[in-house]
C-alpha cells in the first residue's frame, strides 16, 4: 500500500538559487535517503519550489551537502518568465549552474529545442538547437544552430545558423543576434508570378538581427526573360533607453543586374544599358539633444531600373533625391546646414553644394512688435541633363520682415507686415556674363483674420453628435513686392517655379523661387469653416470642413489673369464609417473648371472597406479609381483595384486577388493584373506575394 507522504526539508544555503537565504520546500507522495549518493530521492508528483522558481519531474534527488537538485523524468523548470522541460535536469544552487538533457525551452515569444542545454539563468547554452518565433507550426520561422546563447530579457545570439520556416532550414547565415528589448521586427518577403515584361519571376528578401541594433540581409530577384538581380540590404536602429542616448535609424538597399531582355529607352531617350543597379540609403540620427542629421542616397546607373524590377517603391517617389542635412534648433533659432548632390546623369538636380542657413523664428520685441529673420549662404550648381549650359552661381540672402498684431478680444486680428530681402549673386555661369549682381527688395502688407462661432444643442446617438459648434473664419492677406522680378536676365534661375495648382505663398520670405520671383500686388480673400461635436476622447471632433480662397491680382505676370482660379476644399467625417474629401478650383471669368479630386471613403470595421476617387486636371487628366477590400472569413479577404482613364476610355489598371493570413504569421496575397496603354509595364501580371506579420 503506497501511502502519500508530504515531506518538508528547510535548507539554509550560503549562495542560494539567485536569492540569498531561499527556504526550499520538497514535496512527493514517497521519499526515500539513497546511502550511496547521500540524496533524499523524491517519486510520485515530485515537487521543489523556493517561493520564486518551480521543479517538477517524476523523480528529483536532492544531495543537501554538495546543494544539488537532479530531476528526472518530465523535468520542468519554471521561473519567472522562463519554461524549460527536459528529460534530465541538473541543478547546483551554490554556482547557480545546471545542465539539461532533451530540452525544450521557452521564453515568450521564442520557443527552443536543443539536444542539451547548461549555463546559468543570466545566460543559457543550448546545444544542437532549433529556435521557432512564436508558437512552433509549419509556417513559423525557425533557424538551426550547434549552440544558442540566450540571455533571458538581454539578447537571443548565434553563429553559424540556418534560417527557415517550419522544419526545413536552407538558408545558411553567419550571425545572429536579437535585442529581447527591441521588438523583433522580421524583414521578410516573397514575391513570384508571371509578367510578360519579366517572364516568369520571384523575389525573396531577408533580413537577420547580426548585431545590435543591425540587421543585415539581402535581396535576390530571378526573372527568366531578364536574367538576375541581387544585392545586399540592411536596416539599423536603436530607440533610446536613456536621455542621453541618442536615437539612430536607417536602412539600405541594393540591386545589380547584367540584363539580357528587351530594356528599351530611358527618360531621356536613350537605350537602357546592359549592366543595371541601383543603391539607397536612408538614414536619421539624433546626433545631441538639439542636434539632428538626415542623410538619404539614391543612385540608380538608369532611370527605369526601379520602375522595372520594384515598381511599388517607384511610382510614389519617381525623381531619386540625394542629400543631407544637419540640423541644430536654440532657442527660437535654427540653424542648419545642407547639401544635395546630383549622382545619376539622367535627371536635373538644383545642387548646393552646400547651404548654410539660420532662421530667426518670430519673437516678440517690444510695443507689440514681433521681427523675423533668416539668412543663408549657398553653393548652387545645375546640370541639364539634356544639354544645355550650365548653371551656377554662389548666393548670400537675408530677409527680415516686422510685423505689429492688433486684435480686439478674441474675434478679431490684424496685423501689418513689412520687411525687406538682400540676395547677392556671385559668379554665375550659364547667362548673360555681367558678373556679380545684388538685388535688394521690399514688402509690404497685411494678414487679418475675422473670428466667429455659433453653438446648438443638436444631439443624435445615431451618428454620435453631442452638441454644434460652427467656426466661421473669414481671413484676408495682402503683399506689395513692385520690383520683385528684377535682374530675370541676368540671375541664374536654379530655384524657380515648379507646377503647381494650388495657392502659393505670398510673403517673401515664404517664397522657395528665389530666383525666379515676379512682382507681386496681390490680395487673397479666404473664408475658413468649420463644423464640430463634442467628443469624450478628444474633446472635440471634426464633421465639416470647409475651405474657400482665391487671390485677386493688380499686377499680373504674363499668363496670369487678373482674379485666380477659386480654390475650395471640403472634408466631411460624419462618422467612423465614412469619410468624404473634395478639392476643386475654377476659374470665376466662366465658371470653368480647372481641377476636381475628390475621394470617399465607406467601411464596415474589419469586415469591408472601399474607396472611390478621381482626378480631374483640364487638358491633362481624368480618371476614376476603385480600392475594395472584403474580408470573406478569418483567413481570407478579396481585393479589388480598378484605375479607368475618361480621357482614353480604358482601364489603365484592373487587379482582382485574394489575401490570405497564414497562421498569423504571414500575410499571402494572390493578385491577377491588366493594365492597358503604352507602358514600360507588363499588359498582363500574375503575383504571389508573401509578407511578414506578427513578429
């Protein structure tokens, strides 16, 4: 008859299991002293706790003289956050040391199995070890090494190891190491398919923690009608721990192809060259408390290598910008220093090499008066990239303005502007050779602004609308600069005008076209409204916003008309569920509309969502777009995008696809293209993309 017996044994140890003084307490339904080892031997249910960490195997001997704890058969060892179960587990309280046999071990989110294990709890050795990112499943990342050393809150690190998914591991790699205090973000993708342009493709990027804060990977595209693109990639960044450390993030990407397909022509009309890559770098750091640097690097050998092989990082930014910048801000002050350069031969850069500027932000000096300065030196340099002469010249600016607020309560402001700007032309080349040259020139005007609002006690759950409140704010601006288009003939105009529809600045130190300035005596009339609730989070909450201003012109440049287009914008966000966003101008002489984009926004939380927009731009454009996404079950949402041309009458764009969430872990999208039109792009496309989420 087996009779359950409880048994207690207080040991006072010198150098405890991480705490000092720890009273242990074994428990078992029988117990037994082995003569020969000198241990109590522990079956049935046994038991050793301390009060913070937990023993439990089938059997656990305990030698009190030598302080050891075996436990054998189901070993499980908890403390705190860390799990490990093992067929043996050997623990020795003075060197608070152990050693495992068969080991699976976790520490969320890492879950290990390794053939052994030893060490101590500040750094645990795993031998012969596989490490699973989440819950262990086919489609977890793994990676597989001969030892892991963990260091339980502190840092995951290897070397030698092999990165994969599920149970198969192909891809060697030299080093890794993972910050437990960083999250682990995964830079992981996946993209296959079919394009005519490319054949038949996929493209597979990783990116693995090597040190902290790096990562470092790489990038590798197959394209059968092209050949092969690769590259090494990586990210860095660091979030900071302390005031006094600094902030630094970045990344980098590169790609080198030696393309055999049908590359046809460049921007400038030229044939794309056989041999292709591509470098960018991004990076931003917090150099001191006051101090900041922005860098970034675009070099691509032609102007179509990123619109044919990563479309989705071209189109939104399509003119490669390189430059960097530090930036230092004082007290009310900035003071900054920048340089752009021109690497790629195909493109028209404005270059400083470099500019040094400081702004003097608006104070207040006395009687009611408020001055604002700024001043800068800079280095400009342009190279037609169709030929051309080029332009350069080195410039010295100031501009200084004064203004005096006078206001009545809270409704009503007006405030009087005047100021002057100096900018000193040295050396240009590429005009007419007259040499240096200084322009000065001088403003006035005003900005007043007409305050008003009315409130009702309108409420409706239905729409959660607690309370009107209507903010009506007429404004009205006014600049005077008569000879601002002095010495056009003979300054080298590297910062000019650019296109643009909307309503540009009026101040003259607001104006970027330093050296492509017009004169100005121009009023802008503008009426801002608003409509709000109350809300419990935010206090208020926008349901109508509503936009109207255009500029009235005494002195017009050539091509303006005397009144501008009329310029409104209109947001509407009556509730969480939609949302509508409208922007047009029209020309008040008849009525002709110039420009309308409008978008409008439905959804139903998680279950669907769909957005309907336009562009409208007289002579240049008018399409209609459709972004649709429903969520069929919890795996599986469909994906709708349709792009339809007015103009050509043709869907430049249709894509139709499912997107399906793999085990949390991965986010698969299937997607069939057709596009129409003359385009660098494939008519026809087939992708499968793969994603990384979760982790």
């Amino acid at each position: 008859m087996i009779r359950r017996l409880v048994l207690f044994v207080l040991i006072a140890l010198a150098a405890p299991w991480l705490q000092a003084q720890q009273e242990l307490v074994l428990t078992a339904e029988t117990s037994e002293f082995d003569g020969k080892t000198k241990e109590n031997v522990l079956r049935g249910k046994a038991r050793a706790t301390d009060g913070i960490t937990l023993i439990t195997a089938d059997e656990i001997r305990h030698n009190s003289e030598t302080a050891t704890i075996t436990a054998i058969g189901h070993a499980v060892f908890t403390r705190l956050e860390i799990r490990l179960l093992a067929d043996k587990i050997v623990i020795r309280r003075r060197d608070q040391s152990f050693t495992a046999e068969r080991v699976r071990f976790g520490a969320h989110p890492y879950y290990a199995e390794a053939d052994a294990a030893s060490g101590t709890l500040k750094e645990i050795i795993l031998t012969h070890a596989t490490v699973t990112y989440g819950e262990p499943g086919p489609w977890q990342p793994t990676f597989r090494a001969d030892e892991i050393i963990y260091a339980p809150g502190q840092r995951l690190r290897s070397e030698n190891i092999r990165v994969g998914i599920g149970h198969a591991q192909p891809l060697p790699f030299p080093r890794f190491q993972q910050d437990l205090k960083q999250p682990f973000v995964a830079f992981t993708t996946f993209n296959g398919g079919y394009r005519s342009s490319l054949g038949a493709f996929a493209e597979a990027g990783l990116q693995l923690p090597t040190a902290t804060p790096v990562r470092l990977g790489g990038d590798l595209g197959v394209y059968s009608a092209r050949g092969v693109i690769f590259g090494p990639s990586g990210s860095y960044g660091r979030v900071p721990g302390a005031t006094s450390d600094p902030v630094l993030r970045g990344f980098f990407r590169t790609g080198y192809i030696n393309d055999h397909g049908d590359k046809k022509f460049d921007t400038l009309g030229h044939p794309v060259p056989e041999n292709r890559g591509y470098v960018e770098w991004q990076h931003e750091q917090k150099l001191a408390e006051n101090l900041s640097l922005t860098a970034q690097l675009n070099w691509w050998k032609d102007s179509e290598i990123l619109r044919d092989f990563r479309p989705r990082a071209f189109f939104p930014v399509q003119e490669p910008d390189t430059f960097v910048e530090a930036t230092y801000a004082g007290v009310n002050t900035l003071v900054s220093l920048f340089a752009r350069f021109q690497p790629n031969s195909f493109q028209r850069v404005q270059e400083r090499l470099p500019e040094l500027r400081f702004d003097l932000l608006p104070r207040a000096v006395g009687n009611g008066f408020y001055d604002r300065f700024s001043a800068s030196v800079a280095v400009l340099r342009e190279a037609p990239s169709l030929g051309g002469p080029r332009l350069s010249s080195n410039r010295l600016d100031a501009d200084y303005s004064l203004s005096r607020p006078f206001t009545r309560g809270d409704w009503l402001s007006f405030s009087p502007v005047a100021g002057a700007r100096v900018t000193h032309y040295a050396n240009p080349t590429g005009i007419t050779p007259i040499g240096n040259t200084t322009r000065t020139l001088g403003e006035v005007g005003f900005d007043a602004a007409l305050r008003s609002s009315a409130t009702w006690d309108y409420k409706n759950p239905r729409w959660k609308i607690d309370g009107l409140r209507h903010l009506l704010t007429p404004r009205m601006s006014y600049r005077y600069i008569p000879e601002a288009g002095k010495g056009a003939g003979y300054i080298a105009a590297i910062d000019r005008r650019t296109f643009a529809t909307y309503l540009q600045p009026l101040g003259l130190g607001d104006q970027r076209n330093l050296d492509d300035l017009t004169a100005t005596n121009t009023l802008r009339i503008g009426f801002d409204n608003t409509l709000q609730t109350r809300d419990p989070v935010h206090g208020s909450r926008d349901l109508l916003t509503f936009n109207i201003a255009n500029d009235f012109r005494f002195q017009r440049a050539p091509g303006e008309r005397d009144v501008s287009e009329v310029h409104t914008e209109l947001a509407l966000a009556p509730a969480a569920w939609v949302s509508i966003d409208v922007y047009q101008s029209f020309a008040p002489q008849n009525f002709t509309l110039r420009e309308f984009n409008s978008g409008i926004t439905l959804r139903d939380g998680a279950v669907w969502s769909a957005r309907f927009s336009n562009n409208f731009l007289r002579g240049e454009i008018q399409d209609y777009q459709l972004d649709a996404r429903v969520r069929l079950n919890e795996t599986y949402d469909s994906l709708t995008r349709l792009h339809y041309d007015a103009r050509k009458r043709r869907f430049n764009e249709q894509a139709y696809g499912l997107s399906q969430n793999l085990g949390n872990t991965w986010l698969v999208s299937y997607i069939v293209s057709l596009y129409s039109g003359p385009r660098r792009e494939s008519h026809f496309g087939l992708n499968v993309q793969i994603q990384a989420r979760g982790f």
